[in-house]
C-alpha cells in the first residue's frame, strides 16, 4: 500500500476538448499501473471500444465521456516512493460544463490534453479557463503525436498562447509538456523534430511528470472536519453515496457530522461506511484523511454542493459554482392518438419526478413549472445536454412531448442580448465555400481561415447560439459528411436579426392508419419521407419534409380501389427514394415552433401542435393577422 500521507497523494483532472483522448489515456494509465490481472481491464471494458472508464450505455455508442468519474493508482517511483494518484476523468463537451465545473473542485492540478493535429479548439478553451480559475496548475499532454501531418511543437505554442490570452500567471505559463500515443501507451518527455515517431514504450513519464508538477495536497488532516460533496452515485442496497475531498480533518466510520446545505440550513447525520477509490474499485475504509478523495454512505440527505462539517465547529466551504444555462426546451405529456401505447411512465407527476431526480446530480439543469401543470420548462448548456437527459429518459420507459430548443436571453444594460458561441469547422479545401455560404447565411462572422495539412481548411467563426440550432445535419449534407464542427459559449450580445426558421416545409398527414405503398408511389417525388409502408401515423403527424417552402397535407394511408379490368402499367415497378430516419438531436434540431417532438421507448415522431387541419389552418390566419397588425 502506498504512503497515505497528504505529500504522497497527488489529485488530478485530465481536461480537454472533446475526442483528444482523455478516457483513451486514463485507460491506458489504468493498465500500466499493475492493479490489474491479466484480462480483468478487457472484461471491465466489456470488448467495445476498449474504454473501461466510459461505462454509461450512451457514452459507449457516441464515444464521448458525459460523466465526469474517478480512479485511482498506486505508482512506485523511480525514486523508491510509493503515492497514490487519484484520477478524475471529465468530460470534454460544453454541454456537459456542468460536470467538468463541480470536479475539478477535487484536483490540485490537470493534465490538458491537446490533440498534435488539431490543436486548442474551442472547448479546450472552456476546459482550461475553469481549471485556471480553479487554481490548478497544467501539465500539456500532447496526444495522437503519430498522426498523419501532426504538428506537436506548433501545437504546444498554440496552448502557449491560449493561456496567455486567459491571463495566467507566470507559474502556469512555465508549464512542462509530455507527447504521447494514449492508443498506443507510450509517452516522452521530449520529441526533437528529426526523432523518429516511437512505436512503443510505456507510460512512465506521465506519471513521473505527475508526481513533480502536481502539487500535494496543503490540506490540514489536524484541523475540523471539512469535505466537499461534488459528485452523487446511489446503490439500491445503501442508498445515496456522496463523493467528494476531504479539505481538513479527518473522516471516520461513525462519526457524527454536520451537513451543510447550500441555502444555509444544517442536517445532523452519522457517517454509516467511508469508501476510497483503488484502481476502478472501492473498498472500504475505517478513515480518510485531509487531500483525500472518498465516497461517503449513510448520509441520506446529501446534495451535491453540501460541506460535511464536524458538528462542534461548523465551517461551510464556498458551493459549487457553475454557469447558468443557455437553452430552454418544453416538456409536456404526450396527448397523441398514440399516447401510452408504448411508454410506461407517461403522467405529469411521472415526469415531474424524474426530472426533480435528475435535479439532484445534473448541476446545470434547471426546472420549472409551464403554463399548466403538465408542461414544464427544462433549461440545459445546449442540445446535446437536454438530448442526453431525453434519450436516458426516453430508454427507461418514459413517454412525453417536446418542443422547439429556445436560447435563453439575458437583459443587460437595458439591452437585450443572446449568446453568442466560438465555432470552429475543420472541412475539405473543396468544400470550404460550400460552408461559407451556409454559415454566411446564419449572421455568422468569421475570425480565422488556415490550412490544416494539404486538404483540410480550419475555419473560425462568431455566431449566435439560435444559428447554430440545425447547422449540423445541414453542413454534413453539404460536405457529404466530411465537417467537422464544435463550438462552445464565448459571450453575450445585443440581438441583432429576427430567428432563423427551416427553410422547407412539411409533409402532414391527413388520415389515420398504416402507411400504404400505394401512397408513398404517389408522394415521393414531392420531397423526402420520415416513414416507410407499415409505419401507423396518425392525423397532424409530420410524415416527410416537402420539396418546397409550404406544408403539404398528404394522404400517406390512401388504398388502392381494386377492380377487375386490367390495368396496362400493372406488372411496372416503382423505385421509392430511402427514407429519412432521424435520431431524437436530429428532431431537435428540425422541428419548429407549431410542431412538437413525441418521444417514446420506441418510435420517435414529429407532429404539429394542432393536428386538426381545419383548426390549424385557422390558427395560421390569426397568427399572419396578427403580425400584420404588428407591423402597421
């Protein structure tokens, strides 16, 4: 067992843009650390992507890291110490801010990952602003060195400058910097440029380099007890299990501690078990000691930014602080002809409690009660956050209707503005105009444009958050799926032009029932269907998007009238075009403001607020008087 002593602990948070590699390091960080049988790691990593630590269902299939989670190695240095390195792997997307922010409350230093390609992107922009307010020192990681056209030297001047542009002191400006492979499981800490790329080696000098860079923990193990709830996990055997760092004291099994609360209140509770990270494992312990991280169970109340005091000198720790939300989205029951039929939690109050549940560990969500009690407003960092929590939602059995994603503005100065995101798109020379236009279209301003190896162009833009809303399914259907966009929130501004809407309308349906080929041979030609012969539709529901600007009422369910006279084209065959089908962002990004996403365990629908087609077509007449009269 290593030396548990505050100077021979090292905490640290491996921060970076999305898909630079974090969970990829970690991993390999994990299997050289030699906690691990021979097998165990591939087992744990259940034969899919190799990532043990991206255990979530929807992190495995998208391939990024949404919660943020823990780990840790006992390492034996090359001086003859043994320490114990707690790792804490976040997230990398914007959206998932929320995660990154309350983490890295726990660390005393971060590894910033920087892909040798690609460089500093927008999010690891955002990453690496929290961890500098955070305090946290960085060590430069960087990855995928062995990239076709890597440029690893300029990279690491890139992130020279970018901290230099967030204002960091001349501390973090001295930073030590480490190339790597996290594929391939090595790492140096120099690469001259006529050295050949190594092809294999071991990950040592990470380890090293944690050991001397990071700082120990300066916490004080003699003082009254402070920990710092940031993270929530729950067991069905024990219940809820608060996750955090000791700052000062010492934690016990039994102990008698003061909970205290964000607003203020106190909770008196016992400590039930104490749990310490071991490689992925916990295991139990009888103590914990200051600069330490450990999960806490038996505190029944605990939230995520609660101090766990001792009760005879009660000192709270300042809360977690993370941005506010920058979208809001409506959440309703589903009251579709096909309501309940394929959903087990469909009731308001169903719904209300998930969501108060998601609460309690999503720092970045916030809830509020609609026009009536079955609607509730659910604000999130982006489409992806409030996509992620309906997805989850939707997989454990719950049925409910959305609405269009609205970005939240704020009144400053008397001025009313919007948020305003950095984007960036790496696109193939022959495609660059192709997303100028496109982009030129949606008030975007463009702040970079430099070539990427021989055939990619690296462009930068400033665009409103509403613009961005649709821009992805759009600029791969341009580029014929060869862009690559990210962007992150960069500021607020005054709003300049009206909303962006879609710019071609819809295919409805005007009867209920199966959809029949005989129908689909006589729409195809009118623009691109959602659904396929078989598929029920009901009234008002959106079955394809037509060729023009205007909705289209079809009869997708018509049958054909059979007689008995030969008919001269009977035995002609009809080539139908592919359906659409589009995942629950893609709805999000598509639907408009009189349409409505049904979301079930199964099916994913799109249907227009109003199915009646009389009542709807009359709604569209007072809304068109009513902008008139506006305007006069």
């Amino acid at each position: 067992m290593p030396d548990t002593t505050a100077s021979h602990i090292r905490n640290v948070a491996i921060i970076a843009h999305v898909d630079h590699g974090k969970t990829t390091l970690v991993d390999q960080l994990l299997k050289q650390s030699g906690m691990f049988r021979a097998g165990e790691l591939e087992k744990l990593a259940g034969g899919q992507h190799d990532l043990i630590m991206d255990s979530n269902p929807l992190e495995r299939e998208r391939g990024i890291t949404i919660l943020s989670k823990n780990c840790a190695v006992n390492y034996h240095s090359q001086a003859g110490e043994d320490f114990r390195i707690n790792i804490i792997d976040t997230p990398g997307h914007a959206d998932f801010g929320g995660e990154v922010e309350r983490v890295l409350r726990m660390a005393d230093g971060c590894l910033l990952l920087v892909d040798a390609l690609e460089g500093p992107m927008p999010q690891t922009k955002f990453v690496l602003t929290k961890a500098l307010e955070a305090g946290l020192k960085p060590v430069v990681v960087v990855n995928k060195v062995d990239r076709p056209n890597a440029r690893p030297h300029q990279v690491v001047v890139e992130v020279f400058e970018l901290l230099f542009e967030l204002g960091a002191d001349d501390h973090a400006l001295d930073f030590k910097t480490i190339f790597c492979s996290g594929r391939d499981g090595w790492a140096i800490t120099e690469l001259h440029d006529k050295q050949p790329i190594p092809t294999s080696g071991d990950m040592r000098a990470v380890f090293e380099t944690i050991i001397k860079e990071i700082p120990a923990p300066k916490d004080d193990a003699g003082a009254p007890l402070q920990a710092l709830i940031t993270t929530l996990d729950y067991n069905d055997y024990v219940g809820r299990i608060g996750i955090g760092r000791v700052f000062a004291g010492t934690i016990k099994v039994g102990q008698q501690v003061a909970i205290l609360r964000r607003d203020g209140s106190r909770i008196n509770s016992r400590v039930g078990k104490l749990l310490q990270f071991e490689g992925l494992k916990r295991v139990e312990v009888q103590e914990v000691s200051a600069g330490d991280l450990c999960a806490i169970v038996g505190l029944e109340s605990v939230d995520i930014g609660d101090t766990i005091a001792d009760p005879e000198n009660p000192v709270a720790l300042p809360p977690v602080t993370v941005d506010e939300p920058t979208m809001t989205m409506l959440f309703r029951i589903n009251d579709s002809p096909f309501a309940g039929q394929e959903g087990k939690f469909v009731t308001s109050r169903q719904i209300r409690e998930r969501l108060m549940r998601e609460l309690e560990k999503n720092v970045a969500l916030r809830v509020t009660t609609g026009k009536s009690s079955d609607e509730f407003i659910v604000s999130g960092r982006g489409v992806l956050h409030l996509g992620i929590l309906l997805e989850t939602m939707r997989r454990e059995g719950f049925e409910l209707s959305i609405g269009k994603p609205e970005v939240i503005l704020r009144e400053i100065d008397g001025v009313m503005c919007e948020p305003i995101e950095e984007l960036v798109i790496d696109v193939p020379n022959e495609s660059v105009g192709k997303v100028m236009e496109l982009v030129g279209a949606r008030k975007a301003e463009m702040k970079k444009m430099e070539p990427r190896g021989e055939a990619i162009t690296h462009l930068a833009f400033e665009i409103p958050s509403r613009a961005l809303i649709g821009l992805r399914g759009r600029l791969l259907t341009a580029t014929q799926g060869e862009a690559i966009m990210h962007h992150t929130f960069l500021k607020y501004a005054p709003v300049q032009s009206d909303p962006l809407r879609r710019q071609q309308g819809v295919m409805i349906a005007t009867e209920s029932g199966p959809v029949t080929t005989y129908a689909v041979e006589g729409v195809h030609d009118r623009g691109v269907l959602f659904v396929v012969p078989g598929d029920k539709v009901y009234a008002g529901q959106v079955v394809g998007e037509h060729n023009r600007d205007n909705d289209l009422p079809v009869n997708i369910t018509r049958l054909k009238h059979l007689t008995n006279i030969r008919s001269a084209n009977k035995e002609a065959t009809v080539t139908l075009k592919a359906p659409r089908k589009m995942s629950l962002e893609e709805c999000i990004e598509y639907v408009e403001d009189d349409e409505l996403i049904e979301v079930t365990p199964g099916p994913i629908r799109l249907r227009k607020k109003i199915l009646d087609e009389s009542m709807r077509k009359r709604a569209e007449r007072q809304q068109r008087d009513r902008e008139e009269a506006g305007k006069a």
